[in-house]
C-alpha cells in the first residue's frame, strides 16, 4: 500500500471516526452536557497536609501570667483576650508561688515562650517546651484543655522515645459560627481564644480515642430538632470531637516529607461549645456539654458555637475564588531565629481543604468541535459519496481547511478563551478545574489551532498549493489535540 493511501486513510479515519468518537466519550463519561461546573466543589475538594510550611518574642513569666487570666475558663471572648496585650504593666502576685516558679524552670530550661501580637496581626500565647512541661503548665495554672488534647499529651511523653517532639500550648483567637435563624443558613460568627495542644512534629501525635472520654450531662433540650440539621459549607471540612449528624472526616490523611518519615499524620478536633462548655454530642435529643462545665449566662446567649476553619481566599478580579481553608487549630513547630535578636521564627503545619466558587460551565467549545466535525462529515459525503481516491481525500481535506466556517471557529473560540481567561488561569495555577473544564481547553486547543492555521495558510496561498500537507495536517490534528489533553490532565 502507497504511502499516499495510508495517509489519506489516517486522515479520514481520525477525522471522521476517532475525534467524534473521543467528543461522544467525553459528553458521555463526564457531566459536560449535564452537571457541569467550572471549577470543583466542597465534595470534591483537595486535602493536603503540609509540615513546617512557613514567622515571636517574649519570656515564660509573662506567658504563664497571660494563660493564666484564663481564670480555668474553656473560652475567653476577643475583647477580653486581646485587653491582655494592652497592658503597660503586670502585676504577678496573682500567680501562686508554684506557678512563679514554673515560669522561671521554664526560663532556665530554654523554653520557649511568646505572648503577644504575632506577624500576622494575632494575639495568642504559646509556650513550647518537653511534653513533662507543658503537662506541668496545665496543671499548675489548672487550665481547661479538652480530656482528649491531654490524653494525647500524656500518651506521647509515655512514647516519648518511638517519636522525639516538643509540645506547646497556645492560646489563639478562633472564629465560631452560630445559627441565626432556625434551620437554615443563616450564620454568624463570634471570635474568641481557647487552648490548643500539639506536638510540634504533627506525626507525633499518638491516637487517643476520643469516646466516653469524660462524663456527659444535657446542656440544652431541642425536642426532636437537630441544630445542625442545616450548616453551611465550611462546616464540613474538618474533624469535630464532638458526636452529630455531620458527615465524618477522617483525622488520618497521608503525609510526605515529615521529619521522622512518617507515612501519615493525625490532625487536631475543632470545637464547639455551648454556654461557655465544650460541647460532646448534638442530636435530636438536645446539646451535651462536658459533666464537669458549669454553663455561663453571657455565652448562652450565641447558642450552639461551632469553631469554623481560616479562609485565605485567592480570588479573580470578577469575584470568583478559590478557598483555602485551614485547620484553625494553628500548629508549628518554633525555632529561635539567630538572624533577628529576641525573634521567633514559626514553621507552620497545615492542614488545608481547598475548593473553588461554583461557575456554570459554558459548552461553547465542544459545540464549536461539534460543528467542526459535523462538517466534515458531511464533506466527506458530497466529495466522495461516489468514488474514492487519494485526490479526492486530498480535496475533501481542503474543503474542510477553507472557507467562511474558519473565521467562525475562530471568532467563538477566541470569545470564549477571553471571556474566560482569569478563570482558567485561577484553575490551572491551583488545581481546582474539572474534568469538563479540561475538556473545554482541549476543545479550545483544537478549534483555535486548527482554524488559525488553516486562515494563516489561507491568507499566504499554501493552502492551494500544499495539497500533500492537507492530509498530514488533519492527522495531526488528531495527535496533538490528544497530547494536549495527556498533558493538561497530567498538570492537574
């Protein structure tokens, strides 16, 4: 067989049966034609946790003496948190003599210890130390840390040697969602500061099962009610220690790259509480605090306070963004930083989940591939509906290079990709495109490549002349439009 013939027969072959074929897959095997969006959703959202992601100073005196203001509180309101930093001067004789002496150990043994108004415009306190230590500022400033955070404590300094970290305990302002109005989305948020505990290397954290772990008593009766029945989105992204009706997420994810060459690690629990107490179950019976919490009149008032994570958005100019939302129970692992006297520097480990905004997808490239091909189709009828040869190939092939359609393929495809371009480079810089989003740039590849060559050659007058080029160009097509797509959804 003549090179000629196989050439030709590739062409037709790709042109007329492979490419529909590959468009009806994808119609087919995705929601493009149906549920398809721009960009992925919560259900559909990237988790990903990062150690020492990447910046304090302050002694151990004035940490112990801020944490305990505390005054063996779960919660401290903003207002009153933030007030501690204002202070021109401080007067110790609150402290007990234990706990003096606690601040000064902690001094002598390189502890390290900030309290104040961090790089990021956020106060908080947080005392980094040996797992002995940390347990040791919590029971002599007699803090409310949640059973779990401090059974986790105690099981890492009982292994203390399968896994070498420090420990901290920070005091930081977290946001809380509230309903506003019964059984729909309508939330507000309150901040205030509560008590994490960490290990400073994430993968340290021992598992502690979080159940029966302390006594339970009904706060609030809700008479057959779910509070959380309706929740927006941003309540769905990361673990609670407390049991409900919300889907689950797991605590474990895979990790890389970790210190001791973990393979996975376990994140913190967010909170809720409710009147001022850590609340352990919320069902249809009512709310469940911890036995041990006496409720306060002045957080009653908020209700069911659910801790939600930190957004740190990247958005397009037209509002659309993707959202990067973090475990707000903030981890890192703090270093003295020997560039910048009296300098902490912080390296922190996140948890991310990051999804986007949802846009309507627009069809117009697939459509536009569409008629390209539909058009050739019915080229191929009236060239060859009677005869079949290589020179008619070569004038079919000519036919669909040429004419009025080319600046019409081009026109639409050019729109859509201006129209849309902020969005597509926002997708492909964070990951967040669909597959139908894909499929829409390697549609966008094949009109705008195929019509713009086609009108360049056009204008130049190859077109007449290089009939043999006709054949190989449309097999081309074919090949380059299919490693486009290899290489877009390997990006991704």
């Amino acid at each position: 067989m003549r090179p000629a013939v196989i050439g030709a027969a590739l062409a037709v072959v790709g042109r007329i049966a492979l490419a529909p074929m590959m468009l009806i897959l994808v119609f087919a095997s995705t929601g493009y034609l149906t549920t398809g969006t721009f960009f992925i959703d919560a259900k559909d959202s990237y988790f990903a946790f990062n150690e020492m992601d990447l910046v304090m100073t302050g002694g151990c005196g004035h940490a112990t003496s801020r944490a305990d203001a505390f005054n063996h509180e779960v919660l401290k309101s903003k207002p009153n948190f933030e007030s501690l930093f204002t202070a021109t001067s401080w007067d110790y004789s609150a402290l007990s003599a234990e706990a003096l002496a606690l601040g000064d150990a902690l001094d002598a043994n390189e502890a390290i210890c900030t309290s104040g108004v961090n790089e990021w415009g956020s106060p908080n306190i947080v005392i980094t130390a040996t797992g002995e230590e940390i347990l040791d500022v919590i029971t002599v400033l007699k803090l409310s840390v949640a059973p779990q955070m401090l059974a986790e404590l105690r099981k890492g300094i009982e292994l203390k040697s399968e896994c070498e970290t420090k420990w901290a305990i920070m005091a930081l302002i977290h946001l809380f969602q509230f309903q506003t109005v019964k059984d729909s989305l309508d939330y507000s948020s309150i901040p205030a500061a509560d008590f994490n505990v960490f290990p400073e290397y994430t993968e340290c954290r021992p598992a502690v099962s979080n159940d029966n772990i302390v006594g339970v008593k009904l706060a609030l009766a809700t008479d057959g009610d779910d509070p959380l029945a309706v929740v927006p989105e941003l309540l769905t992204q990361f673990p609670y220690e407390f049991k409900s009706n919300l889907s689950p997420v797991s605590r474990t994810m895979p990790a890389h790259n970790t210190v001791h060459k973990a393979t996975t690690v376990t994140q913190s629990l967010f909170h809720a509480y409710f009147g001022g107490c850590r609340v352990r179950e919320v069902n249809t019976t009512g709310v469940y605090i911890e036995d041990t919490c006496s409720l306060i009149k002045r957080w009653e008032t908020y209700g069911l306070m659910i801790q939600s994570p930190d957004d740190i958005p990247v958005c397009t100019t037209s509002g659309v963004c993707v959202h990067n939302y973090y475990n707000s129970l903030w981890e890192w692992v703090s270093k003295v930083d020997p560039s910048v006297e009296g300098r902490i520097a912080e390296y922190i480990n996140v948890f991310r989940s990051r999804y986007a905004d949802t846009v309507e997808l627009s069809v117009l490239p697939g459509m536009v591939v569409l008629q390209m091909l539909l058009m050739g189709i019915i080229s191929l009828y009236q060239v060859m509906s009677h005869k079949r040869s290589v020179l008619l190939t070569q004038t079919w092939a000519y036919r669909c290079q040429n004419g009025r359609m080319q600046v019409l393929y081009l026109a639409q495809v050019t729109y859509h990709l201006a129209r849309n371009s902020d969005l597509y480079y926002l997708g492909l810089a964070t990951g967040t495109l669909t597959l139908e989003s894909l499929a829409n740039l390697t549609f966008s590849f094949f009109a705008f490549s195929y019509s713009f060559i086609n009108l360049v050659k056009a204008r130049s007058g190859e077109q007449q002349l290089d009939r043999y080029f006709r054949l190989t160009w449309e097999t081309m097509q074919v090949v380059i439009t299919t490693c486009v797509a290899v290489a877009l959804f390997s990006v991704r």
